[in-house]
C-alpha cells in the first residue's frame, strides 16, 4: 500500500550550516539566514522521500511471510533466458510424452548411399552433417540432380516432410512429392550453414517418392541430411502452414525410425558460463594451466573453449584477470572468423559481444613471447562484467522414456513429482525384440515367401493393434491385422506379438519349418543358408530361399560384412540393431523412474537448456596408453581405444565421478575422434569406480518442463521443510534398505522336487555377490534336484561342493550346483542330506 500523508515538497536547496553552528544551535537574538532553513525544509524533504520510495510497508512483510506466493514457469525446448525473482528450488509439475515415427525409418539419416536413388553420383560427407555421421554429397551433372527414395503412406491422410540442405556451388534444393500437384518445398540457396526444405501433403496412394532436388551448372554440389517424413494430425497440418521452414524443423526434428522423449533433462548453467581451464575445448600451441582458474600464455601458446549454447541476439560479457600487461582476450565465432570483439592490457579485461546462432570461439593469449598469466575468467549473461565465480550448474535429469500418441499426441506418458521422487504415468511400452525371446511359430502357414512368427503373451495388457515395430534396419513395420504379410506387426489384446518374415530376410524355404532355435537366430540377426551351395556373400544378398531343410547348414550376418558360423548362433554382433516394439497399454501403470539432482534458479538472469539424451552414472570403460600411462574415456581411435568406448557417442561430458564424487579429467570437443567427447587423466585410482555422465548423439523430440519456483520467503521456507520431510523419510527408507542387503532373510522355497523332503532346514540368501545355502533334506531321489534357485542367484558357471550325510553313520556326499539353478543331491545317502555353503555369483 501507499503512504497516506503528503510529502512536505521543498525544492530549495539552500546552504548548510556549518559544523560549529550545528553544535551551538540557535541562540537568542540570532536570524537564521533563510537559505539555511531552506537547506533544513529540503533535507528534511529528501530523507522523508527516501524512506517512502524504499520503505518496506508492514503488509508487505505480512505477504511475504504469511502467503504462499510461487511462481509458474515453462521451460521450453531449447536454450533461454530466465528472469527470476528468487533464488530458490525448481518444482517440476509436469513433463508430457511425445513420439515421433519417421516413416523413411533409418534412410533419412544419409548414411548408406545404396537405399536411395539418384540420376548423378552420391558421396558420403563426414564433414558437413546436421545428424549422424555423415551427409549426402550430390554432384551436379547437366541436369538437375536429384535424389529419391520411396516410403508407405495411407490415402487421405496428412503428412509434413523436412530435409536439411546445403547449397556448395549449386543454385537451388528443394524437397518434393512426386505425382502430388504443387507438393514442392522452399527452395534453399544457403550455402554458410544447413537449412530446412519442407513441404506438406495429402498422401494420395498407398505409397509416395520423396526427391531432393538440386539445381545449377555441371559440376556444382549440394549437402543433404536428416530427411523425416511424419504423419501429423488435421490441425497440425493446418498450423504447419502458419510457421516458417526454420519453425517447422523445429518442431518435427529428425528421428531414426521411432523415438519418444528419451532421458530429458534441463539445465540452468551457472552465473559464470566458462569452465575450469582443464574443461576448455582446445590448446594452441603450450599453454601451462595452473590450476582450475590460472593460466600462462603467450602469443603462440593460446588457450581456446567453445561456449555453447548460447542464446542468439543475447548480450554476453566475457572477462579475465591479466598478470601482465601483454594479455588478450578475444572472440570469434564458430567456425573460426574475423575477431568480433577483444580486450588487451593488465588488470580486468572485458568485452562484450551479441550471440549468433553459432557458438562462440574465448581466447586467451599473449601479444607478445612473454608469457602472462590470466586468471578468474568469467561469462555472464549481459553488458556488465560481474565479479568472478566459479562455474556451478543446476540439473534435472530424468532417465526414461515417455511416448504418446505419434500423430495426435493422446494418451501421453507424463512425469509428476510426489514426497520428493519422480513417478511416470505410463501408458505406453517399449520392447528390445530379438533371439532371446521364446519365439514360436505363428498361426498362419508360409505362403509366396513370408514366414509368420510369434511371442505369446509377452505384451500383456496391450491394446490391440495398437503395435509399432521396426525392423532392424530400421524400416518401419506398420500394424498388419495378423502380421502375416512380410515387414509388418500384429499385437493382440491377448499379448500375443506376430512379426513376418520375408525369405529375402530369413532365407527359409517355403517347405521348411523352422525350429525355435532357427527363429532365435534369424533375431540375433543372422540368416541360414547351405554352404555345400552358395558362399556366405551370396547368401547375405540372396532375395530367394537359402536354405530349404538339407546340405550343411550355416549362417551368415544378416548386417556388415558377411560373417558366417557353423553353429547356432545365440546372440547377436556389433552394427546390428534388433527389432524394435511399442504398444499401448490398455490399464496405465505408475512407475518410479531414475532421477538425478535439482534443478534450481539464481535471482536475476538464468540460462537454461532443455534437451534430452542425457545419459546418468554410466560405468566408465578406462583405457591406459602404454606410452604415456594416459587413461582414456570414450576414445574412438582405432585398436585398443576402443575398449575405452561408452555406449552412446558422446556430445559433451556431465560429469566424471571417482566413488561417486565429482573428479577433475582434462575434457576434448565431440569433434576429436568419431566417438566424440574424449576425456583424459593421469590421475587414476584403480581401485575406485569410475562412473560418468554425458549427452549422447541421441536425436529424440524435445518436450517443455513444466512447474514453479518460490516467490516468497514463506514458499521458500515451506518448500525446505518438505524437502527436509522428504530427505528424511528417504534417508529412512535407504537405511532399511541397506540393513536388509548387510542382513537379508532367508528365502524358503515353497515346494521341493524329485520326492526331497526338508527336515526343517531350508534356505537361501544373497549378501551382496555371495549366495548362501542351507538345507537338511531326507527321502528324494539322488541325482535329481531337490530345488532350482531363480534367476540372480545363479553361479556363472556349475559349482561341486562336497556335503554330509547320514545313514547310521557318517556318508561322503557331494551336491552339484548348475548354472541354470538346479540344486542336485550326488552320492551319499538320502536318509538324511545335510547342506551349509556359499558361492560367488562371479
């Protein structure tokens, strides 16, 4: 509220008194000149309006303290500025499922040249790509170039199509429809950077031919790179028409095949945007770091970090401490360009610079041979250098997928926050489909070189038909009403998952029946042939029956180079990708999902990233040089690099953890080897565990985080003490946790085999990587198992124990422990078998 009284208004400055007259006062008989009462009135004045314009009013406190006042926030997709009014905690109210199903499967991502057509010659380019590992590069001969492919549609139906192009020396690309009248994309000319070519349609066949097409004189080229085609709804169709190319591809990034929201995260960067100098991106030349905040250089030997994102049109102030007065600092953008601004000199430098859509290239460095040290360097948000920081982030990850309907966006998977632990509504699953499933045969019969097969109630609690399958390379399989036609998938509400099999896939003679252990392989990627007739390569690019049920029979890799084997084989080899599937769920189920840190805001500007791929505590894979005694993480060099290989490529590094706790690696850019990110120490302790966090090459569709944040002192101070509610109850629940694994009870089978009855004696436990047993046993069959341990606490490989037992005196007995669990009584008499041992599960 306001102040009531009005403010005394004086606006005569006056003269003030001096010292001595303020000490004496006014005496009797003095006249005050009236330029010292108009110093008075308008002091008095000054101070009054002072405390009105930063008075706190009582009310004002009142609401601070006594109302719950939060603040609702969005965080898109992408990177922004956000303005807080608080420092406080992020409270997440939502994050909603996506998927998308680009119906060219893997084709788009242009990297095998042989799945799509062209009237001149295609290249692979490796050095100019928007995804993957690659781009197409296309020769101009005569004619306009053109690239081609075919995909499946429905008639009648709506659909949005996007290709990432670059203009080398052409005139123009564009993406089209053939057969569709006016279904043609913008032209692109741009030849710095990629940019979208994107057109819609009304699908008017069962199938359609997607063409790149690119224009100019003979010998010109262009780049072309993640090619989609999405199914979109009526009104997304209708909306599509309002945004611009650039918007479009926004919204309809590039996926292989399916993909949900796959790990999202979002995080604020800290108030100083710059790492420590073991993080930053490159050397030149020999610049000696200190420490974390300390660097020498001189002119040639430059110290170079690569800030992305940034967000483009945002002013940013870069500075640093110079030692001397040869240092410099400049900035450029990425790639390497004219400097846009610098700074030289002792003391604080800074400079201020406006982000572009490319990131931007901080250099420190000397201008002359002598070497200066330049410390404390520091990005923030705006024109203003801020006093240094160290760089310190905030983060919520989330280690899940979340799907919905790919069309329509129904019936979302979403997250939601209770008691401090993160849940999902989960209304979809995801299936990994290969040879280690039960497969069977299916219903129908071979008929004109397609195979039926099936898993039975492995997709319990489906909708029917609700299945969405891809193939291993990638090719999307739709919905069949049986999935007896070749390349397509059946589910039913049963659970039941029918796939077909085309013999130019699995090579299977109409005439023969394949056994289970033939189904197996064919899912572990390998397809059987007879080696008395044809060579493996023959068989890998065969499109007829390869084996028919006699001759010698082999296998070859259905995926690379054509590998063979004699025997069986039982799983799958690297560059083959299983089958994929996901279905609706008919009952949505809540689940808990892996979580990691808490997201939280600084008052004033934040910058925050929403993406995901984010990857959590993965167990790292260290490779030592033997030169250098150099350990390595994810490493893509050729040899014994490759060992150091984590599961994904690397976009850039989260986090390297020894026990647990942060640990300092120097850290290189995505661009080093073909794995990407590269991380190296010297300082390695064997015997700890490494784990490691990072974002993956992982193209997945971006979703908003939804919640609020404290406005207030009373929100802050309510949400800390449920916070502390919550930490506690979890602490609580941990510390049962831990005491059930240091103490865990025994486990009693319900039932005994083969006749074996127990005399009171019956047990197993596992501590940790130790199984224990106890048993005293009577009246079973010897040599037959009394028990089978489930699954977890089986030895690796079979075990013999010697053990006691009784007739009327003392007998020598022994029990085998298999591999598959089976618990056998060897030897000895069964008057009465006694069984007190432990194994290692290792």
């Amino acid at each position: 509220m306001s102040f009531s009284s009005k403010l005394p208004e004086w606006f005569a400055t006056g003269l003030e008194p001096n010292a001595s007259q303020k000490l004496t006062g006014y005496q009797v008989g003095i006249k005050p000149p009236a330029q010292w009462f108009n110093w008075h009135l308008n002091t008095a004045y000054l101070a009054m309006k002072e405390l009105q314009e930063n008075a706190v009013h009582k009310e004002e406190i009142e609401s601070r303290f006594n109302t719950i006042n939060t603040k609702t926030v969005t965080l898109n997709a992408g990177v922004q500025i956000l303005n807080a009014v608080k420092a406080a905690p992020f409270s997440l109210s939502g994050v909603t499922g996506r998927m998308l199903v680009n119906l060219l499967g893997r084709m788009g991502n242009c990297e095998s040249v042989g799945l799509w057509s062209s009237n001149t010659t295609i290249a692979t380019d490796t050095a100019n790509k928007t995804s993957g590992t690659s781009s197409f590069k296309i020769t101009l001969g005569s004619v306009p170039a053109t690239a081609s492919v075919t995909f499946l549609t429905t008639p009648g139906r709506k659909y949005i199509a996007i290709a990432d192009v670059k203009n080398g020396n052409s005139s123009k690309i564009a993406i089209s429809i053939n057969g569709i009248a006016g279904a043609t994309g913008n032209e692109v000319s741009s030849a710095s950077v990629f940019a979208p070519s994107v057109v819609r349609f009304a699908a008017t066949d069962y199938f359609h031919i997607l063409t790149i097409t690119g224009t100019g004189n003979s010998g010109g080229t262009f780049n072309m790179d993640s090619v989609r085609v999405y199914e979109i709804s009526d009104a997304d169709y209708a909306a599509a028409a309002t945004l611009t190319p650039a918007q479009v591809a926004a919204k309809w990034p590039y996926v292989d095949s399916v993909m949900p929201v796959r790990n999202p995260y979002a995080i604020r960067y800290g108030e100083n945007l710059l790492p420590s100098f073991y993080e930053w991106s490159a050397k030149q030349g020999t610049p000696t770091i200190a420490n974390e905040k300390s660097v020498s250089v001189t002119v040639d030997n430059k110290i170079v970090h690569t800030v992305s994102p940034l967000v483009p049109g945002q002013k940013y102030t870069v500075s640093v401490q110079s030692g001397g007065a040869t240092g410099r600092i400049t900035v450029t953008d990425e790639p390497e360009s004219a400097i846009v601004v610098e700074a030289s000199g002792s003391g604080l430098l800074s400079a201020t610079f406006t982000a572009t859509s490319r990131a931007a290239n901080i250099r420190l460095l000397g201008t002359s041979s002598t070497a200066v040290t330049m410390s404390n360097p520091m990005l923030n948000i705006g024109s203003t250098a801020k006093p240094f920081k160290p760089r310190e982030d905030s983060m919520l990850a989330l280690q899940t997928d979340l799907y919905a309907d790919p069309v329509t966006g129904a019936n979302a998977d979403t997250v939601f926050e209770r008691d401090g632990q993160y849940f999902k509504s989960k209304k979809w699953q995801g299936l990994t489909i290969d040879g280690n499933r039960a497969w069977v045969l299916g219903d129908a019969a071979a008929t004109a070189g397609v195979r039926q097969v099936k898993i039975v109630g492995l997709a319990a609690g489906a909708v029917a038909a609700s299945g969405i399958a891809t193939k291993f390379d990638g090719k999307i399989m739709p919905q069949g009403s049986t999935g007896n036609t070749a390349d397509t998938n059946a589910v039913t509400a049963a659970g039941d998952i029918y796939i077909g099999i085309s013999v130019a896939d699995s090579g299977w003679d109409d005439k023969y029946s394949p056994s289970q252990d033939d189904i197996k392989a064919y899912f572990f990627g390998y397809k059987a042939y007879d080696a008395n007739t044809i060579t493996p390569a023959q068989a890998q690019a065969a499109t007829t029956a390869t084996w028919n049920g006699t001759g010698t029979k082999y296998w070859v890799q259905r995926v690379g180079a054509p590998n063979f084997t004699q025997s069986v084989p039982t799983q799958s080899y690297a560059g083959y990708t299983p089958y994929q599937l996901v279905y609706q769920l008919a009952t949505p189920t809540v689940e808990p999902i892996v979580s990691e840190g808490q997201l939280s805001f600084v008052e004033g500007d934040n910058q925050v990233e929403v993406g995901t791929g984010i990857v959590l505590r993965e167990k790292a894979k260290m490779y030592q040089e033997l030169g250098t005694k150099g350990w390595n993480i994810n490493n893509g060099s050729p040899g014994e690099y490759q060992s150091s290989l984590l599961n994904y490529r690397v976009d850039r590094f989260i986090g390297i953890y020894r026990n647990s706790q942060r640990d300092s690696w120097t850290l290189y850019p995505n661009t080093v080897t073909p794995a990407g990110a590269l991380a190296q120490s010297y300082n390695v302790d064997t015997a700890a565990a490494y784990t490691v966090s990072y974002l993956a090459f992982m193209s997945s569709p971006v979703v908003p985080f939804t919640g609020s944040y404290a406005a207030n002192e009373k929100t802050l101070l309510a949400d800390l003490v449920d916070s502390v509610q919550q930490n506690t109850a979890r602490v609580s629940v941990l510390e049962n946790k831990k005491a059930d694994k240091d103490n865990p009870a025994w486990i009693t089978p319900t039932t005994l085999l083969n006749g074996w009855v127990s005399m009171g004696v019956l047990g197993y436990r596992k501590k940790d990587n130790i199984v224990q047993v106890k048993a005293r046993i009577k009246s079973g069959v010897i040599g037959q198992p009394f028990m089978i341990l489930p699954e977890g606490y089986r030895p690796l490989v079979g075990q013999v124990r010697p053990v006691h037992s009784y007739t009327t005196t003392d007998v020598f007995a022994a029990v085998l422990i298999n591999a598959d669990g089976k618990f056998i009584v060897s030897g000895g008499s069964n008057n009465e078998v006694n069984i007190y041992l432990e194994f290692t599960l290792d």
